[in-house]
C-alpha cells in the first residue's frame, strides 16, 4: 500500500513539470501549448504530440 501510495505521489509531482517541458518544447517548433490535448483522441493523438515534440526547432541559437 505505502508503494503505491509513493508512485501515485510521485505521478502527481512529475506531472506539472512535464506539462511544461511539452509546451516549451511545442513553442520552439512554432506551436501553441493547447496542441497537448490531442492526446485525448485515441491512439493518433499520442502518435501525432510525439511527431510534434521530435521536429527540429524553428529558432536559430546564436554563439
């Protein structure tokens, strides 16, 4: 009981922090945040945020 108490804790903590390394990593390709709730069509939406989240960056780093 106390393992699964610490996973769904550990679930909850790690939660917020991805949600926002997704958006950040969608505005680098140009995209709103909100594309993150394609996730919710079944099977193509998984398919379609890990396409997004893969593309190269559309902004230069300068040196």
């Amino acid at each position: 009981m106390l393992s699964s108490t610490l996973g769904e804790l550990f679930s909850l903590g790690t939660l917020l922090p991805s949600i926002t390394a997704a958006t950040r990593r969608l505005h680098d390709t140009n995209r709103s945040g909100w594309w993150q709730l394609i996730v919710f069509i079944p099977v193509l939406g998984w398919i379609v945020l890990i396409v997004f989240l893969a593309q190269e960056s559309k902004f230069q780093i300068e040196n």
